[in-house]
C-alpha cells in the first residue's frame, strides 16, 4: 500500500483535484479530511454531484457542510448535481438550489424521486449554460416574471425530462426566457386525468435542436394543436403518442428529422387487404369527430437530409398528410417496418425524394397490403403485374439510391424475396450492407451454418445494377 500512496502522493496537484471531483461527493469529502494537502486540493475542485442513494440519513447535514467547505475553497467550481431518492427538508433543497443559482456555476442537474416544487420567482442565473430537471423536480407556476425577463441569459441546453405540471404556462415561459438556446429537450410526463386542448408550445428562435417526447395516453382527451416557433431548428425528434389534429409550425430549415407519431387507429382501421379507404375522419374520447392533420409538420421538414420513420410515422403519413411534399434535399431515408404496419406511403415517399442516395430499413418483415403499390412484394404476382401495366414504370426503378442498408435481416422467403425485388429494380445500387439477425441457438457450428445459408442465398440473387457490391455485418 505503502508504494500507491507514494505514486499517488506524487502526481500534480491539479490531476489530484480532478480525481477529487470525479469521485462522488461523500467519498470526496471523506478523502478530503485524510490529509491536509487533500483540504488544500479543495481549491481545484470544480464539479459537485450529491445523492442519497447509499444513505439517506444525515444527508442534509452533509450537504450543507460540504457545499460550504467546497465554496469557501474552490473558485472554479462549474456543475452541481443532486440525485434525491427520499424525502428531504424541501427549505434546505431550496437553499442548496438558490445557491449555486447565485454562484457562477456553470451546470445545474436535479433529479428527485419524491415530488418537490422549484419557486420561479428566484429561479434564474447569468451564468448557466446547461440545466436539467428530472422526475420530481418540477417548477411552480403560481409565480410567473413580467414578459420578456430573460431568467437565464446564457443557458444553451435545457433538459426538462418527465415533466408533471398541471400548469405548461410555466415551462412555455421557462423556454422562452433563454435568449441563447441551442438545445432542448422536453419529456412529457403522462397525466391520464388531465385534459388539455393544445401540448406545450415550444416557442424560441435561437432553439437548433429540440427533442420532444409525449408518452403513451399522456392525456385523459387528447391535445388538439401542438406550436413550435423554432426557425432556427435544424434537428428535429418529435414523438407523440397521438396525432394532433392541428400542427402549427414555425421551421424550415430542419436538416435531420426523426419522427414517431403513434395513433391507436393505425391498428384497427384498416384490413390492410381492401377497405382501406383514405378518410382523415377520426373519432376521440369524447365520441366526436376529429380531422387529424400532420400536413404542415411533414411540410416543414421537407428540406431535411436524413429523414427517420417509425413505422407508426408511415401511417400517420398515409392517412394524415394530403398531400405528401417533395424532399428535394433528402439524401437519407430510414425507416422501421412492423409486422402490424404496412407500407402503403413507401412508394409515395420514394417517387417524392428524386435525389435519394442511401435507403435504410430496419426489418423488412411488415404487414401484406394492396397499397404498398410496387415498392414490395405484398401483392400476388398476377395483380402486380395488372398493377405493373397500368403503372408502366416502378418506383424502385427511378430511384437514384446507390446504397441500400438492411437491418436486422432473418432470411425468410418472404425477406429474401424482397430483397430480389430491391436488387432486380434499384438500377443506381452500388452497395448493400446488410445486418443479419442471428438465430436464437447456442451452438456455434448451427449459428455459422445460418449465417451462411442467409448470406450464400443472398449472394446468388441477380442484380439490375453491375457496380452493386453485397456486403454483410
């Protein structure tokens, strides 16, 4: 032992101030008070993280003490972080929290287990550039600054993750109050008793990246409008687990997008084998009709690069864009298939991005519909081929899609006969990648042996394209 304490004792000071500000905080303070030259480290101490995890006893007391000792010493310290798993005084949380507020920190996270109310009326700072609040931590919005106070003017990431607040004016507020946000991200907690006409408004103009969650029946009735004002958002993840019925938006320039519009009716219907009629009408909670629209959400992505489809996103733009846009500048398709959902707007899609370069499919396996026109081979060979006459020209054909990546490949007869659609049509193809999906077996010779059968039988299957190079991972 005697050797470590000398290697250790030897390395700088500020390398012993960073291995005291990794360590979690009631570790750092035990070491602290081992030697003096530890107290004196103190001063290059620059990240704090608290949790009651192991102990929750004495915690208070802990944190208090340590926080003084650590401020009193250290003047680059830059994040806090507090971790609750039980109960606490809420007044001395409060404390802890207007502190660092006060100070020049830099990062503030809160997380807690147990519900506990931030006052807004002196939750602000000039100097923090990232602030989360998890779980239980939620703002009160009885008190609400006059409009157009900044409440922290340097913050660039807001993190607002499972927010449970019956009061959204609070956190539209909170968004808005940050005049140089680059990043947000906004989780929804779900509240099944409440009843709102329209989720949170997401409105601020420097915001470039929003991630934005709504859990599964986040609502007793569900929103009808969602707003976002970000015209300087070029990355854009939007889950929803309803379709709302209004989409008001304020972007254009949106790069990247990936979208999961979940709606509880793709899965009822339609049979996916004929009445498969294209009627927007809906009905809610209420017994109401509902006209759901994602027109104007698909139309404001539609400069994207990269495009992300869940595959509830594909019945969502089947049955609620009218009409679907052109993506002029989509280089990048991907997209996930289930077994419950069909590829009724695949066609579509693809005749829409006419300088598509990479197509990307997790899973190939999806569910047999008259609709998904030429792009698959759902329909019996003497129907596509009524379909192919009346049609002339396949829409795989006219794709400029020199890469086609497959994910998550079983090599079923139905996925292999899909991919001899793929390689038979897409004429621009120079390289498929394709991820084969190992069997669920222990032996080692049976998985090579699977592995080979997948891939030999891939190989052979003929090719439209002569530059076209099959590659697997």
């Amino acid at each position: 032992m005697s050797p470590q304490r000398d290697s250790i004792s030897s390395l700088p000071d500020e390398v012993l101030g960073k291995v005291l500000s990794l360590l979690p905080t009631n570790q750092a303070a035990t070491a602290s008070v081992l030697s003096k030259r530890w107290m004196n480290l103190l001063a290059l101490v620059d990240n704090l993280a608290f949790s009651d995890e192991s102990d929750p006893r004495g915690f208070c007391d802990f944190v208090d003490k340590t926080l003084v000792l650590i401020l009193t010493n250290s003047s680059i310290i830059k994040r806090f972080s507090l971790r609750c798993e039980h109960r606490h005084d809420s007044c001395r949380a409060d404390n802890w929290i207007r502190t660092v507020l006060e100070r020049s920190f830099l990062e503030l996270h809160l997380d807690s287990v147990y519900k506990h109310v931030i006052e807004t009326k002196s939750f602000r700072s000039n100097t923090l550039v990232k602030l989360t609040l998890s779980n239980e931590f939620v703002l009160d919005g009885h008190f609400l600054p006059p409009r157009g106070v900044m409440l922290f003017p340097k913050l660039k990431t807001l993190s607002l993750l499972s927010v449970v607040s019956k009061n959204y004016e609070v956190y539209e507020y909170l968004i808005s109050a940050c005049p140089v946000l680059e990043e947000l991200i906004l989780l929804v907690g779900a509240f099944p008793w409440l009843k709102f006409s329209h989720s949170i408004t997401v409105s601020n103009p420097s915001v470039k990246r929003l991630t934005i969650s709504y859990p599964y029946r986040c609502y007793r009735k569900n929103p009808d409008i969602q707003m976002f004002q970000t015209p300087s958002l070029v990355y854009l993840d939007y889950s929803s687990s309803f379709v709302e019925v209004q989409y008001h938006v304020g972007f254009s320039l949106v790069v990247e997008a990936r979208l999961d519009l979940i709606k509880e009716r793709f899965s009822t219907m339609d049979d996916y084998g004929g009445d498969d009629s294209d009627s927007d009408s809906d009905s809610d909670s209420d017994g109401g009709d509902v006209l759901h629209d994602v027109t104007n959400l698909v139309e404001g992505i539609s400069n994207v690069k990269t495009l992300h489809l869940s595959p509830n996103s594909l019945q969502a733009f089947h049955f609620y864009c009218k009409p679907t846009p052109v993506f002029h500048k989509l280089l990048t398709l991907s997209f996930e298939s289930d077994k419950e959902k069909g590829w009724q707007v695949v066609p579509l899609l693809l005749n829409n991005s006419p300088n598509l370069e990479t197509l990307v499919i997790k899973g190939l396996v999806h569910r047999v519909t008259d609709k998904c026109g030429d792009a698959c081979v759902c329909i019996a060979r003497e129907k596509k081929k009524k379909k192919m006459k009346e049609e002339e020209v396949c829409c795989l054909s006219t794709c400029q899609v020199k890469v086609l990546k497959i994910l998550e490949y079983g090599g079923t007869s139905g996925e292999r006969k899909q991919m001899k659609h793929f390689l038979g049509n897409l004429k621009c193809l120079e390289t498929v990648r394709v991820g084969v999906q190992a069997e669920n077996q222990q032996e080692e010779n049976n998985v090579n042996n699977h592995y080979l059968r997948i891939t030999n039988a891939l190989t052979k299957l003929p090719r439209v394209s002569s530059n076209c190079q099959i590659h697997f991972f």
